[in-house]
C-alpha cells in the first residue's frame, strides 16, 4: 500500500510541474515575474489579482 502513496506523491508533483511549466516565459518586473494570460492581462504564478500591462512595465500591444 506504500507503493499507492509514493505514486500519489510523483503524480501530484508531476502536475505541479506541468501546470508551472505551461505558464511560458515569465516577464520581470522590479524582481517580480508576471505570465502573460490569454486576455492579454498578467498574473503571478501563484494566482492573486490580474495585473495591466503598463504595471508590469510593458506598452499595450493591440
């Protein structure tokens, strides 16, 4: 039973990984990363508030 405890555990790791992984190539901003969202927004990898473009030091792209 150990065995289904381990696998649990990879598992659960696993898709943390691909989960961060997916987020793509962060942009830095006075030592923070934001990811880009599909609405153009940006967030930090643990979720919170969405973030403008300009606060994270970018121009708007149309």
């Amino acid at each position: 039973m150990e065995w289904i405890k381990v696998l649990a555990l990879v598992a659960m790791v696993y898709g943390i990984w691909a989960a961060y992984r997916s987020l793509g190539a962060p942009v830095l901003h006075e030592g923070s990363r934001y990811f880009r969202q599909p609405d153009g927004s940006f967030r930090r990898w643990y979720g919170g508030r969405r973030f403008s473009a300009s606060e994270v030091g970018m121009t708007e792209q149309g």
